[in-house]
C-alpha cells in the first residue's frame, strides 16, 4: 500500500512538473493561455468572391498545420463591421493580424490601432496606403502588383489579334470593358497596365462601353445583356477585370446567341473574352472553349506570404527584409503605389501574377 501511495505521489508531481512547464504563456500576448499556441486574426473583406475564398481556405489550412488558432472574420464589405472586428479582437488579446481590407482608406486607422498594441499586419488584394505603412516598420503588404495583371491582358489580346488581324482592321480594338469595384486599386492600374500593354502593341483601344460591376457575376451579366441589345456588331473583344465578371459575360454571350461552330482559335464565342484571377471555374471554362484567357492572381501565393509573415514575426519579433513564401521585398520601386514609394518598400512582398492560356491552364487545374 506504501509503494502505491508514494507512486500515485511521484505521478501527480510528474504531471503537476508538466503543467507548470507548459503554462508559462500568457493570454493577451498573441497566443493562448495554458497552450503555447499562436493566436492570429484574418480580417476579410468579402468571402462572396471566389479570390477571396481561396485566400481564406489557404490561410485556414496553414493555421492548422502551423498550429495556430485564427480567428476568421468576414466583414461582408461592411467598413463599419471591420472596424469593429478589429477592435474586438485587439480586446480579446489578439496582435497578429492579416487583413483584406473593405477599403483602402481604413488601412492607416487600423494600422494606428495595431501599432499601439505593439502587433503586426500583412494585408492583401487590397493595398494599404503608402501613409498606412509609415505608421509602423511591422506593418506589410503581400500581394501582386495590379499593373502587371493588366499588361499580361494586353499582351494576350494582342497576341490573339496579331494571329487574326481580320478581326481588328487597322489594329483598332472595339471593346466592352467590365471594371471592379470604384476606388479599387485593382480597378485602377489593371486598367493602365492593359492599356499601356496594348498601346506599346501597336493596338487603339476605343471603348464602345466601360463601366463597373463591382466584382459580380451577376451584375456583369446584366450589364452585358444591355450592351449586346444597344452595340450590336460594334465590338470584338471583351475584357473584364476578374473571372467572376468575365464569366457573367460568357453567359450572356452564350444566352444571346453569340458562339460559332468552329473553335480552333480558341473558344467558341464569336468575340475572345478574357478575366482575371485564375479561379477553378475560369479553368474550366477555358477547358469548354468559352472563356479564351486569364491571369492567375496567386491566393495561395498571397495568402502563403501573408500569413508567413505574421507568423515569423510571432516567432521572432522581427521579418523585416526576410525571405516568406520565397519572396523578398523588392530592390528598387515599381510602377504603383506601395509599391513605388522608396520609403516603404522594404515593407511590399510582390507575388507574381501569371499570364494563363490554352498552352498551361492545365497546369493550374485542381489535381
């Protein structure tokens, strides 16, 4: 009886040894109480779009495997929501932030707030302001410079057109152009960067009509079925500024009629119809011959050196110029903000945007 109560005595200060050593963290300092784990929040702007799906998925399957409880939070395109995400999770100790924010404009308010607890943000998709990042050196921006996206569409309209120079007489491109959201910055520069593209091509881009639909498929939809109805045989290409939107046109084209028999140049709408952002319906669609091109928008990329950011830091209490996900911040300025201020560029992870034709799509194709 002796030896099994001095046994039973030995176990419970062997496990009492282990609980102590275990229970060193504290709750409020980026991790929980008792666990040791790393406590992150993801402030998202909308998880209605499929982009933005995919960034949440990746970021929850790298929470998982890197141990670390997140904390996901859709603001449904609500600042006011957001704002109020934020200040619930600062309340509830969380300090490792990666973010998409609603707007742009929230970004120095948010990144104030961040600094004062001492804590790091990476956002994407969406970038901060240049103002936002001078708030503090452990506040990043991961994400694809919207520039390139636009010239990877010029590039493979004219790519298409130099193959087919009957269908754009004189080099003039009669286009209906899709935008996203107003005060975007992926509305802004795909624009410039597709038009550069096209002009340095050699191509005119006249506008038979241009207007947004606010990342919708729905929305794009309606827009084109209006514009086929007024602009009859005035135009002959398509371009719309994510895959959502490109894939609202296709039906549209489709419903109203405008497919051919013969695809061999590559889809069989009368009219090439190009998007943005790679997702899996886009591929598909590609695979039918419907949709004739995209741009891969990394999610993975992007969310991988988001959260690959916030986690080294929660490691260490330093990234700044660390190699995440493969990418340093890049040597000298590009041609958008943040991108292009001196001043912050050491706090800017470009992940690349990839042209996506009938020559890789595959590649891209869920296994």
């Amino acid at each position: 009886m002796k030896k099994k109560l001095f046994l039973a005595a030995v176990i419970s200060l062997m496990i009492g040894a282990l609980l102590f050593a275990g229970g060193g963290q504290q709750a409020g300092g980026g991790q929980v109480a008792g666990s040791g784990a790393i406590r992150m929040t993801a402030l998202i702007r909308n998880l209605n779009e499929q982009f933005v799906k995919d960034y949440a998925e990746n970021l929850r399957k790298l929470a998982a495997s890197n141990g670390v409880e997140l904390n996901l939070q859709d603001a449904n395109n609500d600042q006011a929501r957001q704002l109020d995400q934020l200040d619930t999770a600062i309340n509830q100790g969380y300090k490792y932030f990666v973010i998409i924010p609603v707007e742009r404009d929230l970004s120095e308010q948010f990144n104030q707030k961040i600094k004062a607890i001492g804590g790091v943000a990476a956002y994407s998709n969406v970038a901060p302001t240049v103002t936002a990042l001078k708030v503090d050196k452990n506040m990043y921006y991961a994400s694809s410079p919207e520039t390139v996206a636009g010239e990877y569409q010029g590039g493979i309209i004219a790519d298409y057109f130099d193959s087919y120079p009957d269908k754009a007489p004189g080099k003039t491109l009669n286009m209906l152009y899709i935008r996203g959201m107003d005060g975007y910055s992926a509305t802004k520069f795909r624009e410039i960067g597709m038009q550069n593209e096209l002009k340095n091509r050699g191509y005119t881009v006249k506008y038979i009509a241009a207007d947004t639909a606010n990342w919708a498929p729905d929305q794009a939809q309606q827009k084109m079925d209006a514009w086929l109805a007024a602009y009859k045989g005035q135009f002959n290409v398509v371009v719309a500024q994510n895959d959502g939107m490109a894939l609202g046109a296709v039906e549209s084209l489709i419903a109203n009629g405008y497919t051919k028999s013969d695809s061999s140049d590559g889809t069989i709408l009368q009219y090439p119809v190009l998007g943005v952002d790679a997702t899996q319906d886009a591929l598909n669609s590609m695979g039918e011959n419907k949709l004739y091109a995209t741009v891969l928008q990394d999610a993975i990329g992007q969310s991988s050196t988001a959260f690959g950011i916030v986690l080294e830091f929660a490691k260490t209490g330093d990234v700044y110029g660390k190699t995440i996900y493969n990418l340093t911040p890049p040597k000298t300025p590009l041609s958008e903000d943040p991108f292009d201020d001196p001043a912050v560029i050491g706090q800017c992870y470009a992940v690349p945007f990839v042209p996506v034709t009938k020559a890789n799509y595959k590649d891209y194709l869920a296994k």
